[in-house]
C-alpha cells in the first residue's frame, strides 16, 4: 500500500474520529434547552452525558472484539451508521426517555470508532510512521474541543435538534467513503462468542455509572452512603474479579485481560486512568475561572480556547516526535510538563494571564498522554488479531478515569463550600496524579525494545 492510499484511508478514519469526538463538547450549549424543553432537572438532565459514557464504555471492547473477529472496514461502518441511527432518534425524540435511547445508541457506536480506527492505523501504517498518523487521530479532540462548544452555540438558535442532526450528513459521507476506500479485511470467525463476559461488563459499567452519576458532591458523605449509590458502587467493585474470571476462563474473550500480563500494558492501563481524571479536570475550568477571576459565564468559557488549540496543535507533534523518540520520554516528559501546568493553575491561577498560559501547559502535557503514546503502546504490545481489542483497554480505563474524576474534583471543591480554595486544592490533587503517571512512566520500555516488540507481534 503505498502512501496515497495510507492517506486516504487516515482522512476516512479522521473524520469519522471528529464526528463522535464532536458530539461530546457540542452538547454542553444544548443542555439549558433540553432542561426547558422536557421540564427535567439538573440530575436527570446529567443523564444526557452518563448515558452516553455508559454505553460508551460497553461498545468500545465490544466493537472491538467483533472487529478483530470480522474485519475493521465493517465494524467501522457499522459504528458510524449506529452513530447516525442514534442522531436521528434524539433529534425526532418527543420524550427525555426517548433522547436517552438515542444517546446510548450514540455511544454505543462512537464505542468503537476511536479503537477500531486505531487498529486500522496498526494494519495498514509500517511501525515507523504509526506514531505520526496516531497523533494527526489525536488532534481531534482539541480541535473537537474547540469547535464543539463554538459550533453548539451557533447551532443552537435554530433549535437544539440542529446539534444532532449536523451529525447526519457527515455519518453519510464518512460510509459511503469507507465503502469506497477502507480496505476489506476478512477474518475468520471459528470461536464463540463471549456473551457471559459481555453481559458481566455491561452491569458492572452500568452499576459503575449510575452509583458515580448519584453522587451530590456538595453532601458527599451523605449521597455515597445513601441507598441509591454505595449498593451500586459495591456491586461494580465486586463485579470487576468475576468479570476477570470469566475472561480469562473464556475461549475468545470480550477484554482480553490477557495483555494485562505483559508489565507494559499494565502500566500503561494505569497511566490511562490517570489521564480520564485529567482530561475531567478541564470541565471545571470555566467554572473556576468564574469563580477565582470574577468573569461572567460566557466570557470564562474562552478561557479554554487556548488549552483545547494547544491540545490540537501539539498532538500531530507529539505523534511525530513518538516515532523518533518512543513513548517512554514522550510520556514521562509530557506528564510532568502536565503536573507544571496543574501547579500553576493552582498556585497562580489568580492572574488572568497566568491562568491562560497554564491552560496552554495543561494542553500541552495533555497531549503527550491523550492522543498517540499510549495507542502505541497499545499496537506494540498487542498481536495483529488483537490490536483493536488493546485500543479498547485504553478507553475503558480513560472513561473510568473521567467518572470516577468528575465526582473526585466535584466532592474536593464541594468541600471547600464551592470557593476558590477548592478548586486550587483540586487541581493541586490532579496535579499529584500527573507525578504518579511521571513514576510509572519510567518503567515502560525504551525505543529499541519498544519497536522490537511490535515488529514481533506484526509477524
């Protein structure tokens, strides 16, 4: 394949990657108007994200296991049309009940276009130019990021529904293009399928999300002891050694809990986590910015712009600089330039201009972790027939991290009665986390073994 082709396929792949990635910030503007127009309150309309997470979480190894089994070109396809018949459903949607289903029908696809779109690159990049094409797939979510809440807002005067149905369209050009130019990978399929494991997953996600979701961070003691959120967070942590259980029991797995045996991937799991309780760190940043800087609400959500275009403009860097230096200096350099930019945040946030050159070091760190490094930890430790399942690890613990983060960050500055003290110790916690991911990141392997390994598993 030379590389024509490759770039097709990545500009296929690109978009497709946009599109789901969008739907995440372009909802935020949307979310007084669908509060208005159902008459809900603040804790079932969080429900509009939770769900799209939950479901998120369950499609993302599902779709990656059927696409290792069934080849990627049609499991991508048919993630972006689950994406589009989940648009179409909450634009036409005359209930909230009905909004729900079509955001988990949303999430359930977009589950799997980031990891399958990731295994694409593992098949059909050489190991020396995956690095630069995993960052150019990275730089969606800063330009997502950016153009998210932007676009939300000047779509929103014609009707919440035009937030979704700009989704339309573009699932339509992104398959009728993937029928064109991905390329067709047929696999055999002469296992069973791992229905046991997929159901132990669903539950202990969905007891996972609907115990962090009731959680009232400004009575945290109470809410987690009520009987509405501590049985469903007991559940999902006695849930997680079954689960373990049976998939290593299982003849073809759903989470291959077998790449956890390999030191790299086990540390790189963790960082993962870590990263999800970053990436929540940058939802509360226009709320701190109201509170510590005295801006109004509209004028503190731009103060994210220069953390979301330093995210963008990085990640292809990043991907770049991975396949010269490997993953190991990238992430350890990139995490403490991450807990650099928290520190300030925390320490100096007071000055309107400190606050903006934070967040630009907070984008920058952010990038070495969120985009490239770890998915290409991922394709060089993962066998050919398993690589989209090892990108789908990455995700599930990334969007751990963000739930359990969004109530860790909330309970902290609840603390605090919602003042700027507590913003500053949270983002000081968060920074702590970042020096964690430094540690760990030291004892991932080094270019050589790095590229040794995946040549290994590519044969």
């Amino acid at each position: 394949m030379d590389n024509s082709d490759r770039n097709k396929i990545l500009a296929v792949l690109f978009v497709g990657v946009f599109m789901g990635a969008l739907d995440i910030g372009i909802v935020g503007p949307a979310l007084p108007a669908i509060k208005m127009a159902f008459g809900i309150n603040e804790r079932l309309v969080s429900w509009i994200f939770t769900i799209y997470i939950l479901f998120f979480m369950i499609g993302t190894p599902l779709m990656a296991k059927l696409s290792d089994k069934y080849g990627r070109k049609t499991l991508y396809i048919v993630d972006v049309l689950l994406f589009a018949i989940g648009s179409t459903i909450t634009v036409s949607s005359s209930s909230f009940e009905t909004l729900l289903i079509g955001r988990a029908i949303q999430g359930f696809g977009a589950g799997g276009i980031f990891p399958v779109a990731s295994a694409f690159i593992g098949d059909t990049f050489p190991p020396e130019k995956r690095g630069g094409a995993l960052g150019l797939i990275g730089s969606v979510w800063g330009f997502s990021g950016l153009l998210g809440p932007i676009l939300g807002g000047l779509l929103l005067s014609y009707g919440w529904q035009w937030l979704f149905i700009i989704n339309i369209p573009i699932a339509a050009i992104v398959i009728a293009l993937g029928f064109k130019i991905l390329p067709q990978s047929k696999k055999e399929n002469t296992t069973r399928f791992d229905w046991y494991g997929t159901a132990v997953l669903a539950l202990l996600v969905s007891s996972l999300a609907y115990g962090v979701n009731q959680i009232n961070t400004t009575n945290f003691v109470g809410s987690v002891t009520s009987v509405y959120t501590w049985p469903f967070l007991i559940a999902a942590v006695l849930l997680l050694p079954v689960l373990v259980r049976i998939e290593r029991r299982a003849e073809d797995p759903v989470i291959e809990v077998n790449l956890l045996k390999s030191r790299e991937v086990k540390i790189a799991s963790s960082i993962s986590i870590g990263t999800g309780l970053n990436q929540t760190a940058i939802v509360f940043l226009p709320a701190f910015a109201v509170t510590i800087l005295a801006l109004t609400t509209s004028q503190a959500s731009l103060m994210v712009i220069p953390l979301v275009i330093t995210l963008g403009v990085s990640a292809p860097l990043i991907g770049r600089l991975l396949d010269k230096f490997g993953s190991k200096k990238i992430i350890f350099f990139g995490t403490l330039i991450l807990f650099l930019g928290l520190f300030m945040l925390s320490a100096l946030g007071k000055s309107f201009y400190l606050f903006i050159i934070s967040g630009m070091v907070i984008g920058l760190g952010l990038s070495s972790v969120l985009g490239s490094p770890l998915r290409y930890i991922m394709l060089s430790e993962s066998p050919a027939n398993k690589r989209a399942a090892g990108q789908a690890l990455i995700n599930i613990n990334s969007s751990v991290g963000q739930l359990v983060g969004g109530a860790l960050i909330g309970a902290v500055i609840a603390s605090q009665g919602g003042k700027a003290l507590g913003y500053q110790s949270a983002y000081f916690l968060i920074g702590c986390v970042a020096i964690v991911m430094a540690f760990l990141a030291l004892g991932l392997k080094k270019q050589k073994e790095q590229l040794a390994t995946m040549k290994s598993n590519n044969g």
